[in-house]
C-alpha cells in the first residue's frame, strides 16, 4: 500500500516539505515549530559533503533541498518541516562558498548548494585567526544563522582583489569594507 503524504517521517517528509517550497523561494522554516522528533544520521563534513547513514548523499538537487530546510536553533543545526525537527551534526559551518565573482563593485558568492550571496552589511565577510598558526579562517553570511566557510581558493581571488587599509588587508563590497585579517598579516 502506498504511503501517504502525511505518514511520511525522516528523510521521506524533509524531501517532500522542501519541494512544497514555492517557486524558488527558501521554504519559512523561521515560522515552523514542530516538536523535536529526535536525531537523523545526516552529517555535513567540513568539506561540504553531506553524508546520511556515512555515505554521501550523491544527488545534488536532494542536498540542495535539503538545506532549503536547515536552520540552526540554539542547542544545533536541525532540519525543519512543518511537522518534525531533526537533529543533524554540523562539522564546520553547513555550508561552502565555492566561487566569487565582481560586477559594479559587489561581491557575489556562489555556495556548494547553489546560493548566491552578494557581500555586505546583511551578509558580512568575516575572518577569525587562529592565534596559535595564524591560519585564517573566513566565513560569509548567507542567511539567518547559517554560514559558508570560504573555500581556500576564492579566500586567494580575495586577498588578490584586497587592498590595505588601516594595515590590514581588506575587500569591498558594495561600499562596506571587510578586514581579511588582523592588522599586519600578509601585508608586506
């Protein structure tokens, strides 16, 4: 017997309430509060893969939708339908910023789940150093309280396009400055 609409749990009801997104908007899980229904075996490593059960989920367009439902709640990141709140483990930050480009002085950003994000006040470049290697780790906001880790190569295109100011190396976006690091690092 087929399996209705409204006995779907799990991954079945994430799949179903992220394609009842409409049109190519982002579903408002910000206004869902279902109770929390437990943990599902679904990791985002810190290089972006998304595994569920340790195999990586393969389908591109099910990741895609999936994050459509991501949210990131006090105590975790959790996938939200309008009838059940999942667990999932987050390694880094959920998503990666994959590409960079620049028209009319705006920074747009491409993530590994096909968002584009445009630099600025809203959506702030922001990079924390690691005090012990220096390492630096940058990030970009997407949206609510999600965040993309900046991929180690579009981190290079921006310290290519950085200029110095006030002795830190820094890009603009639309007019807002954002310090790639602290004052002195990389600066020669």
């Amino acid at each position: 017997m087929a399996q209705s609409t409204d006995s779907k749990t799990g991954l079945a009801a994430l799949a179903e309430a992220a394609t009842q997104a409409p049109g190519r908007g982002l579903p408002p899980v910000h206004l869902w509060n279902p109770p929390h229904c437990g943990d599902i075996d679904i990791v985002i490593r810190r290089d972006g893969t998304w595994l569920h059960e340790n195999s990586p989920i393969g389908r591109p367009e099910l990741v895609r939708l999936f994050s459509t439902v991501l949210r990131k709640d006090p105590d975790g990141y959790r996938l939200v339908t309008p009838v059940e709140k999942l667990a999932i483990r987050v390694e880094d930050l959920p998503f990666r910023a994959v590409a960079v480009t620049e028209a009319d002085g705006i920074l747009r950003f491409t993530t590994d789940v096909g968002d584009v994000v445009e630099a600025g006040p809203e959506h702030p470049i922001q990079v924390e150093t690691d005090p012990t290697t220096g390492e630096p780790s940058p990030a970009l906001h997407v949206r609510a309280d999600l965040w993309a880790r900046i991929a180690r190569p579009v981190f290079y295109e921006l310290v290519e396009r950085a200029t110095v100011e006030a002795g830190r190396l820094t890009v603009r976006s639309g007019g807002f400055a954002f310090p790639l690091g602290p004052v002195g690092a990389g600066v020669a």
